[in-house]
C-alpha cells in the first residue's frame, strides 16, 4: 500500500527552490494532475486558467490543471465537485496570499478533510508561502484596527498536523511564529515549529520527517 504523500512547504517563489521542488515532484510523479486552489486571494486572479496553466507547466509540460473553489470564493463551486477535482489529483497546489483566509476558507468548507484524504492516499501537497502556513496545524490572526491585541489561534488544514511554519519572516526574527508558539501556550510542546526563509523549502516525508532545501530554522 502507497504510504502519505510528500508535503512541499516552500517560502517564496523565489526561482532557485520552486524549480527544485517541481523537479522532486515530476520524478515523483511523472504524470500530474493537478488541483490548485486560490483561496488564499481575496479575489481570483483575472488571468486565473492562464496562471493555473502556467503551474501545471512547471511540474510537468503534460500536466493536467484543475482550479477547485469552495464557499467564501467569489466563484464558488459546489461543494461535490471541488471535492471530486481534489480526490482526482496526485498534487495539490496551495499558492501565496493571506494564511487566515485561506484557512479559514477551507475548514469551514470541510475541504481540510479532503486534503487529508488526499496525502493518506499518496497524493503529493506543495504549499508556497500563505500556502506553506495553511498546510500545518496552526497560525494566528492579528486585528488590522488594533496592533497591540492579543493574536488568536485558529486551525489550519493540517496536513502536517504537528508542525506550525512561518514564510520569508527572517527579517524580524520570526516574530509572528514565536507568538502563535506561546499563545499555543502547554499544547506547544506536542508541536514542530519551523521558519522557512526566501529561497528555502521545508520537504515532510511519508514519515514526518523533516528535510531542509536551504537554510534550516527551528525554535
């Protein structure tokens, strides 16, 4: 039997690492259907099919791309048939934008099920970015009209689901991930935190083990 699948969690689209990661994946897979997703945007890309295609083209020239939308999107799609683009796909893409609304998009959409299902069943997930920090277990948000308020945990998808991950954050130290780690406060402890820089990737095997494409950081 296929064990779970590889999760990809790159920090930036920086040119170096992602062609790295889609380099891994095509050997991986040498036939990829893909299932990407936008929640992460607050609106879809105008260009959407072109982008979506673009992606496709990375991984593989052949690759077959199909978008999936769930409730909250400006295109929402019923919920069997994202569903349905999600269990045909052996990779599933998670591109950048805004972690809490992609997270928040797809649990309370139920797709984080369907995620899951698709990495115990050997499906492959590369998350860039917003998409990075949606595949773990946890983030946080921060009130825009108020600074100094405290950070609320919400789920994530995950995927990973004893690893919290922060993207091209090196600049201030990693502040955010050491908030969401103490605001976690005794459940930190059953947990991995990692900061995935620019020009890095962190690679989840079948196992949970942990593999560094750049330069590594742990707390």
């Amino acid at each position: 039997m296929k064990g779970p699948g590889k999760v990809y969690l790159v920090g930036t689209s920086h040119d170096g690492v992602l062609r790295e990661v889609f380099r891994r994946v095509h050997v991986e897979i040498p036939t990829p259907r893909v299932a990407i997703t936008y929640a992460a945007l607050p609106h879809p890309p105008r260009d959407g099919h072109q982008h979506a295609a673009s992606i496709g083209r990375l991984f593989h020239p052949a690759a077959t791309v199909e978008r999936f939308s769930v409730d909250g999107e400006d295109d929402a799609m019923p919920a069997s048939k994202a569903r349905a683009i999600v269990e045909n796909a052996n990779v599933l893409f998670f591109g950048g934008g805004d972690p809490v609304l992609i997270a928040q998009r797809l649990v309370a959409a139920g797709a984080d099920a369907w995620v899951r299902e698709a990495r115990a069943r050997g499906a492959v997930s590369v998350g860039l970015s917003a998409g990075s920090i949606a595949l773990c277990a946890f983030w946080a948000s921060w009130p825009d009209d108020d600074p100094d308020a405290k950070a609320t945990v919400l789920p994530c998808l995950r995927v990973v689901p004893d690893l919290v991950v922060d993207c091209h954050a090196e600049g201030d130290d990693w502040e955010e991930l050491r908030v969401v780690r103490h605001q976690l406060g005794k459940d930190a402890h059953r947990l991995r935190f990692a900061g995935i820089g620019s020009g890095s990737a962190l690679v989840v095997g079948s196992d949970e083990s942990l593999e560094w494409i750049g330069k590594p950081f742990s707390l």
